[in-house]
C-alpha cells in the first residue's frame, strides 16, 4: 500500500512505499519507528481516515476502497485513539464526552448509560467520581483516560493507540498498558500499539513491524526482533536494556540466552552463570 | 562546590488556589541549594510538586510561605525579576510552544533583540547558541518543518543567547521520541561538562538520571530521597513503592544482591551490568 502527501507538487512526499502489513482477530500487533516513519500515516488508513494511492487496506473482509463501503460501520469496528487524545475532548462534562459517540450512532439512552459506564470502568475512571467533572479540570492523564473511554465507547473490535503513552509519567505509563493488556486478554479486542518504547511493545504485543522512511523494515514476534541488536542500532532503535546485557555477555565468550526480554528473564539466566 | 549556592530555596510552601475556599498544597516545606556548575536532576511523579518548584526557581511562582534566593536575589523582589530571569533560564515541554518566529536563527535571536543587545554580538550569540546545540548548520530552516528533538535543540539555543548562568529543563523530553531524548540529553550535558552552565532537569525517567551529579526525588509536595545517583537508585524498595521508572539494570542488581550479597546493587549502566557479571564470573 502506497500513500503520496501532497502528490504532484513541489512539495510532494512518499509518506508510506508498499507497505504490507497483516493483523489477525485477537492479535495484539506493535508498529515501531522514528517519528516521521508514517506509523500516523499508516493507522490512518485502518477506519478510513486516508485512503491509498496504490494498494489495499481490507478490514474484516471488507476492502476500504470499494464504492459504497459503509464508513460509519467501519469507524464503529475499528477504533483509533490519535496521539494526545486529550484534544478531542470538546464536551463540557466527562460523561457527556464519553458519550457522544453512541449518541450519534443513534442507540437508545439506557445503552449508551451502559457503555459510558463500562468504557470508564476501563480505563479506571470511577463513574460516580468523574462523570460530572468538567473534561477541563481533569489531570493530563485523566483527560487521556477520557479521551480513550470515548473511543472505546463505540465498543470496537480493533483498537489502535497511537503513541498513547507519550507525555504520560512512569504510573500512568504501566497503568496504561497494563489496560491495554486486559482490553486484550480479558474483553479480546484486536490490538495495534503504535510506540517508539521498545520496553513497551516487549511486554505487551504478539508481532512487531519496524517502519523506517515509510517502509517495513522488519517483522516478527519481540523475541526474533531483538534478537538482531546491530539491526536495531542500525535503524537508531534500542532494545530493552536487560537484552544488551544479554548480548554484550554473549561477545564476552559467556554461554547465555540472548532472547531475554524481562528483568524476571535476566535474572534467571544470570543466576545459571553465577550459580545462585 | 563551595561559596554561595546559585539557588536558595528556603522552606518553600507553595498552594494553588489560595486565596479559594480549596487551596491544594503542591510544596511543603522545601529547602534545597544548588551550586553552581551543578547537574541536578528532579524525579517525581506528576503531582508530586516537581514542575511547581521549577517554576519557584525563576520567578515564575512565588512561594505562599517561605523564600527562594537566586544569587543572593529574592525572588519576592519584583525590581530584581529581570536579572532572575537573566540569571535563571527555563525550556519547557512542548517544543511548539516556545518557538515564535519563522526561522531558527530569528528564533534564537528573539531573547538577546529584547533585551537590548546591540546587533553584533546578537550575531555572535546565535552562532554560538546553535553551535552549542549541535543546530548551526539549520539556522536559515523553518521551524516547523523541523523534528521534535531539533525544535527543543532550537528552543534550548534560544534560552542560551540569554547567556543564563543555569537553565532549568522542566520535563523537556516528555513528548520528544529515544532518538530525540538522547539529542537534548546530549546537549544538556556538553553545557555542564563544558560550558559550565548549571543545569537543573526535571523529570520522570530515571535513566536522565544517571549522570547528575545530585538526584531529588518528590513526592506530593515534599523532598523523600536526596544524593548522588547510585545512592538514589540503590533505593529500590522505596522507588518502587513510589512507582518510579527504575532502569532495568539496577532492577536486575538488586534482585542478584538479595540472591549473592556481594553482588552490587548499585549498576546504573549497562556497561556496569556486564563488567560487574563477568568479574563474578572469574575465579
């Protein structure tokens, strides 16, 4: 799939070249690369915000670019929460906000009461406590926490976060992900985690593309990704410290396993060496 | 370090709101000093009080109760606000926010025009600036077109043409991506090491932490741990129990210390890490 900003002017970029790229029901997929990679670029073809100049983007069986696609139907399925979701709150009150997408789906009130109460269940802000907040006077977080409550409102089956964790502090960063985590085990949403944190995606997805200058660069499960440190370096990406560690004993001659993702991990191959 | 500190802060309460029947206290009670030629780094959560005692330090916010002394220059003085804020820089954020003109070089020339400094040695300034910060070859860019890291590069310069004796980063690399992180990190560090500029960074990523010369750590309004980075880190439990980022590396020295006690607890690095195993491995 091919995506031309700005085609046929002087000021004309190749944001995304053949790009391919597979997500399976229930998967949890990471997209990872620097910014101006076109991992926006690419998320924005999934609901339909941006449509391709070359290529296909088929969601659930339905190919994007067919006359009379329903595009509605698809935003419902396939929900994207863009980076700094916070600027899409525009209501007064939380709930309000959170509810306005079901609203303009037409579902009746007590379903949309429903919806707006699980959907902040999800995303931990407590009903009684945030529904009549002003959106305004929340935290950053909280404002992010609503933002997504909002997109998760529409009960999708896929869910794209893009870059959600960005300017969020270490609490709120392993709060958000460990969300992220039960969305996908717990309610089985189809997951894509748009993020530049290699420690993220270790944790959290199934397969990882690597976009750089609006290619794929590499894929495969976090285990085969880093397991090619000089790749990664390459491409200016890091791989969780405790993997380094792993590889820089291998060159030391040490008799250790490289594909080590977690301290957990670490610690037990370490302690097969220093015998403890 | 020794004579006068750069920066008194001298039992600092500060509450937002105060005159409302809901004041919420964000500083209580906070004595800290900073050398000159320091790096001292700021670690808390959002709400611990962090960006509101970087905002004391150049007059920004005044203290409810309490003094903050910026070379001998109470910051309650309004006379004296100007040369505060000569004295003591600031970089935010969001790198769009602090960028006003249409190219980089204008840009930095922006702070040095207002303060009156004839035009040559604006010239001077701004080379110097963007020389410092790695963008000189930029200078004739738009600044919009430039990446995250480039535009806090810029904003830094910005605040350097000030010629500032310190500048304080209030979380500059939150919204900035690892490859940009590691280009303002990089900066920040020549304009201690050599520049001898004190510099005062606050964040939340523990690893920005590793090279300080000092570490604080905040929490909901008050100083809980303070020292050099080892001995900071090595506080694993209680860095935990704050939820803070600890780096992978001084997670895995202190489980390996509770299994081998002579195993270090304090690694910060990975290099460390590596050094620490093998010397343990031999013999």
């Amino acid at each position: 799939m091919w995506h031309i900003y700005l085609r046929d002017t002087p000021l004309e970029v190749v944001a995304l070249r053949g790009v391919d790229m597979e997500v399976y029901k229930g998967e949890a997929v990471g997209i990872i690369g620097h910014t101006g990679a076109g991992k926006s670029t690419l998320v924005q073809h999934l609901n339909g915000l941006l449509r391709p100049h070359k290529g296909k983007v088929i969601i659930d069986g339905v190919d994007l670019s067919q006359e009379g696609v329903d595009i509605r139907a698809i935003r419902q399925k396939v929900g994207l929460v863009s980076q700094y979701p916070e600027r899409q709150l525009f209501k007064d009150y939380v709930a309000d906000d959170i509810a306005f997408g079901p609203q303009q789906f037409g579902l009746p009130p007590e379903e949309v009461r429903e919806r707006v109460k699980w959907a902040m269940e999800m995303v931990g802000l407590d009903f009684e406590r945030f529904k009549d907040r002003y959106t305004f006077s929340l935290s950053g977080g909280e404002m992010r926490r609503a933002a997504i409550a909002g997109v998760l409102a529409l009960r999708p089956k896929i869910l794209i976060l893009d870059e959600s964790t960005s300017g969020l502090d270490p609490r709120g960063r392993s709060d958000l992900l460990r969300r992220i985590k039960e969305l996908h085990e717990k309610e089985g949403l189809t997951i894509i985690f748009v993020s530049p944190n290699m420690e993220d995606m270790a944790e959290l997805v199934d397969r990882i593309y690597i976009l750089a200058d609006g290619q794929v660069v590499m894929s495969g499960t976090p285990r085969e990704i880093f397991s090619q440190p000089e790749e990664l370096y390459r491409l200016g990406l890091g791989i969780p410290q405790v993997t380094e560690v792993m590889h820089a004993l291998r060159a030391r001659g040490k008799n250790v396993r490289v594909d080590v993702l977690t301290v957990v991990e670490a610690e037990a191959e370490v302690c097969k060496l220093l015998n403890c | 370090m020794s004579g006068e500190p750069l920066i008194k802060v001298e039992n600092v309460h500060f509450l937002y709101n105060a005159e409302s029947s809901n004041p919420i206290p964000a500083l209580k009670g906070i004595n800290l000093e900073i050398q000159k030629g320091e790096y001292l780094v700021i670690i808390g959560h959002n709400g611990s009080g962090k960006t509101t005692l970087a905002k004391h330090f150049n007059a920004l916010l005044l203290p409810t109760k309490g003094d903050v002394w910026v070379k001998g220059m109470n910051t309650k003085d309004r006379s004296l606000v100007r040369d505060i804020r000569q004295t003591v820089g600031m970089v935010f954020q969001i790198p769009d926010n602090q960028i006003v003109a249409t190219i980089v070089e204008e840009d930095v020339a922006f702070g040095p025009e207002n303060l009156g400094v004839p035009p040559d040695e604006i010239r001077r300034r701004v080379d110097w600036a963007l020389e410092v910060v790695g963008m000189l070859s930029y200078r004739n860019r738009a600044p919009h077109l430039l990446s995250a890291g480039q535009k806090q590069r810029v904003a830094i310069a910005g605040v350097m043409a000030m010629k500032p004796e310190c500048i304080v980063l209030d979380e500059s690399t939150a919204y900035l991506d690892p490859v940009g992180r590691k280009e303002v990190l990089d900066v920040v560090k020549k304009l201690n090491k050599e520049e001898g500029i004190t510099v005062i960074a606050i964040t939340h990523f523990m690893n920005e932490a590793v090279d300080a010369d000092r570490v604080v750590v905040m929490e909901q309004g008050h100083i809980v741990l303070e020292g050099p980075p080892r001995e900071v880190f090595s506080q694993v439990e209680t860095l935990r129990a704050l939820q803070l980022d600890i780096p992978q590396v001084t997670q895995l020295a202190y489980n390996l210390h509770k299994r081998l006690n002579d195993f270090p607890k304090d690694i910060l690095t990975v290099e460390e890490m590596v050094e620490q195993i093998c010397n343990a491995t031999a013999g």
